[in-house]
C-alpha cells in the first residue's frame, strides 16, 4: 500500500470514529421565562444522571446547598441565573452537554449567544401561566435558528391550568402542534403519576425529603390506578382518547422540522417526570449535524477540526483571575495541545489549556468531539463568534447583537483607580456581559455602557467594583430605541436634538440612539434617505 492510500485511510478511518462520536452527543439548552423552574430542572436532570448525589435549590432551603449551575455570587444571592453555564456528563450511551442559560430578559444576549450552540431546547412552562413573554421571545430565536424544540410543563405538583388548555395556547400562540410524550393523571397541584403516551404504561411517584434526591417511581397496572386514583384515571384516559383522535402522536419528521414539539409533564423540584425528559432527549433529540459556513454551505462533522466560541467569561475562578473562551466543537476531533487558526486574525491559537466545565468546576479535557463544549483557558484574543479552525479555513457567520434599550454613563469614581477601570471595561466588553460604545464628545473616560435590561448594568458594577477594584458611577441616558447608521447619517444626526451617534468598540458599528419611536420616525421622515438599519436580535417591541 502506497503512503497516500495509508494517509486516505487513517483520514477515513478518523472520520468515521468522529462521527460515531457525534451520534452519541446531545447538545441543549433549557429556554424559559424567569422562576418557570430552568435552573432546577438543570440540577434534576444532572440529578438523574448521577453526575450529582444531591439538587440544590435556587432560593436557598435551610440546609439545602446552591444550584450547582448558579456559581456566581450575584446568582446565589438573588436566585436567579445571570450567566449562562454548561453541564457535561455521560447518560446511557450518550454524552449530554446541557447549557443552562439566564432566563430573566435582561441577559437575552447571553442566551441567544447559547442558542448558537445548540442542535435542540426543551422549552420549560410553568403549569399556572403556561406560555409567558420571555418564552415567546426565546423560542421565536429557536424559530428563526431551526432549533427543534422539547416542551416540558413544570410544576404539576401545584395548583395549574389543564393540560388540555396548556397544549391548545402552544398551538395557537406559537404554531407548534403538540405531541404528548407522557400525560399527567390528576390535575395540577393533585399529581398521581404520568402514564406513557405510546404504551398506556403508569408511574406513580413518592417524593423524597425536600426533593433533594430522585423521587421513588413505581409501575402501577392499570387495573389497580382505576380504583385506586378514581376519578382522575377516567379523565386522563378520555383526555388520551382524544388526542388519539385528533392525531396527536409523536413524529419524528415535524419535530426535527420545527413544526411540533414533543410534550412532557412534571415536577423539577420534586424530581417527578425528569427521568422520562432525559430519556426523551436522549431518544428523539438531534445530534450533531453539519453546521453551515457564513456563505451557506454545509460543513461536515467529520471534516477537520473547527469550532465556534459562543461566550466568554471571566472570574469563574477567583484565585486565578483567568478568561475562559467557550467553544462548540463543531467538526473534527479536539485534542489538547493542538495548534488552531484564529479565523479573524489569521494567528496560531495554542490549546495547552483546555478544560471541561461542570458548573465552576474544572477537569482538563483531552480530547472532545462535534457537539462537546471545550473551555480555552487564558484566551484573551477571542471574542463571541470567532471561529478556530485546523487545516482548512473555514467561518461560521457571526452571532448578531440585541439592540440595547437601556443606556448609562459610566466613569471611575476614584482618580487613582483609572487603569483598573479601564482593564475591566475592556474585559467586559470583550465577554459580551455589556456593550460599550464611545464617542469623540465624551471620550474614553467616559464611556456609554448599552444594555438590553437594566439588570446588565448591576453585574458589570458589581464586577468592576469586586474583581478589577474600580468602584463607578453611573448616570443614565434618556435613550431606548437603536439603529445602524453610516457615516453620512452620522454629520445629519448630530445637527438633531434626542439623538446621539456612538461607536460601538466590539465591531466599530456607529449606533444612532433616539429618546424614543416617536424621534426616531420623526427624523426618519424628514430624512427619508437616511441609513437606519434595524439591528438583528433586536426587541420584539422594537419598530422595524
């Protein structure tokens, strides 16, 4: 055999090892409206994984440690989740990476920085308010991305709506038709167990102590649930009959088309129905397929190595102060050590240190595969939606900004502290945790911090004050409305009263900020020739 035909079969060989490989992973993200239960049903399913021995609890039951996910302080504090995190762990035979994001409407951009990373979302609703504001956004993000779709229905164990009424507002709302996967007996706040859509099977479940550890689960005959949990067997048992008559059963083809959504009902507190969900994401999710480059074409898993970083972050490790850049692997092999290509600068990238992330904690990772997360350590030269790559180029088009609706002055507050404030806008410039524009006018003391909520402005405070020791001031702008403009648009606009035009630093885009609609349609009409492009990802208040 020629040495040619050794090297097409060792590349061959490599490639079919890759692709088995991606079969086995499942990479998701659990997408919600705040306090639906997203980041306790994160801790349950690690739960039932047995990655963990105990859940946590976001709002701190006596005795009962944190979410495993919520690591930052500001998050363990408040109970809600502020930076997006990433669970790795094996189940079956399959390697789950689980992306637990914020679900308040404040970090948006961070989760839709995630949802760039994916191949499916369980959307999480909570039995009593069903569909809620954030979730619409979110999914019409999953919508615009092709992401298949898992409803899971929390809080069975509390008083609800009916699941009937729940699975019509799915429809109606967002165009989804529901395929019920298990299907509660009882009504919400009265639980008795799930049956299984497709066999009629029933499982009752005992909660456990403060349901810090799996609830008990027991098969129950049927012959026994008629007496034991009448009336409620009956009404399930005719809600079953009809959804048998109008069609309701599972197919594969609409899911993974983003036309139905597969539906479970449970409990995450209590642990009751998350077994089922982490079997069904394991059974119907999509694993990783070829992802398509910035001109379109798809790019195969087993092609050489490349990956896409959809978040940075820093200050996970209070000791050592470092930056953790998270990469997608998309194709290819990983392995520790390699030397990539940075894609925007065209300069080598070691990858000496890279890391697998469980929470805020760390193992090195030798080696990862389409669909696993890496952490690169120490990687101050990337920035979200950078792609890395090996042997053949290759980019992935880059993640769009949400149009910034808030906006502040923001300036150090203590004149011998310049340099760390400075160091620690540029750092969190670079993570995406808020955008920072500039301008001439104001200069680079007095930099403007834009955000999607107001709640962005408290983490990049909170964070310039404890890690970079740089206490600031804040003074808010009375804008809320955004557009692109050119550098045209920008001599006409700075002659208009209630609007200003701001560089901003992360891609040089001049940002023309308006007081409100009314301004900017009031400017729009006397200047009709004016560049005013919407943002992408932008608030779905906001006027096009």
């Amino acid at each position: 055999m020629s040495a040619t035909s050794a090297d097409d079969g060792s590349r061959s060989a490599l490639g079919r090892a890759v692709a088995g490989e991606a079969a086995r992973r499942r990479t998701f993200a659990v997408i919600s409206h705040p306090d639906a239960g997203k980041s306790t049903l994160t801790e349950a399913l690690a739960l039932h994984a047995e990655v963990i021995d105990e859940a946590g609890a976001v709002h701190g039951k006596a005795g009962r440690r944190g979410v495993t996910s919520d690591w930052m302080e500001m998050e363990r504090k408040r109970g809600i989740s502020i930076t997006s995190a990433v669970l790795k762990f094996a189940y079956r035979d399959a390697v789950i990476n689980l992306l637990d994001t914020p679900g308040h409407g404040d970090f948006s951009e961070d989760t839709y920085r995630v949802l760039a990373a994916v191949d499916a979302a369980v959307m999480l609703l909570d039995a009593a308010k069903g569909l809620e504001p954030q979730t619409l956004k979110l999914f019409d993000v999953c919508r615009s991305r092709r992401i298949p779709v898992l409803t899971f229905v929390n809080k069975w164990d509390r008083p609800g709506r009916e699941a009937l009424e729940l699975l019509d507002e799915v429809e109606q709302a967002i165009g989804l038709r529901p395929m019920p996967i298990t299907w509660p007996v009882g009504v919400a706040g009265e639980l008795r167990g799930l049956i299984e859509c497709a066999t009629g099977e029933f499982t009752r479940f005992r909660r456990t102590a403060g349901g810090a550890t799996r609830a008990e689960a027991e098969v129950v005959p049927a012959e026994r649930a008629e007496v034991e949990d009448a009336p409620h067997w009956g009404t399930a048992q005719e809600e079953l009959a009809l959804l048998d008559e109008i069609g309701a059963k599972y197919d594969e083809e609409a899911f993974l088309a983003g036309t139905a959504t597969p539906v479970l009902f449970g409990a995450a507190l209590p642990n009751v129905g998350v077994a089922r969900l982490l079997d069904a994401l394991v059974e119907l999710a999509p694993s990783p397929g070829p992802r398509a480059d910035v001109e379109g074409r798809p790019h195969p898993v087993d092609a050489a190595f490349s990956g896409m970083v959809f978040k940075v972050q820093a200050g996970m490790d209070p000791s050592h102060r470092d930056r953790m850049a998270f990469m997608r692997v998309c194709s290819g092999r990983f392995e520790r050590g390699m030397v990539l290509t940075h894609g925007v600068t065209g300069r080598p990238f070691a990858t000496k240190y890279a890391q697998s992330v469980f929470g805020q904690q760390r193992s090195t990772i030798e080696e990862a595969f389409p669909g696993d997360i890496v952490g690169l350590v120490n990687a101050g030269a990337l920035r979200p939606g950078d792609t890395l790559y090996a042997d053949a180029p290759v980019e992935y088009p880059p993640i769009p900004s949400f149009a910034p609706e808030h906006f502040a002055v923001v300036r150090c507050a203590e004149a011998g502290k310049h340099k760390q404030f400075r160091r620690g806008i540029d750092q969190l410039d670079s993570e995406g945790v808020v955008q920072v524009l500039s301008s001439d006018l104001r200069g680079d003391q007095a930099p403007v911090l834009a955000a999607v909520g107001p709640l962005q402005f408290e983490v990049a405070t909170h964070r310039l004050e404890s890690e970079f020791r740089a206490p600031v001031t804040l003074e808010p702008l009375g804008y809320s409305v955004t557009r692109r403009t050119d550098a045209e648009g920008a001599e006409v606009l700075a002659r208009q009263s209630e609007v200003e035009v701001l560089t901003r630093r992360a891609d040089g885009d001049l940002l023309a900020v308006f007081a409100n609609k009314w301004r900017l349609e009031t400017i729009r009409r006397r200047y009709p020739e004016l560049v005013l492009e919407p943002l992408l990802a932008g608030s779905v208040n906001d006027p096009a």
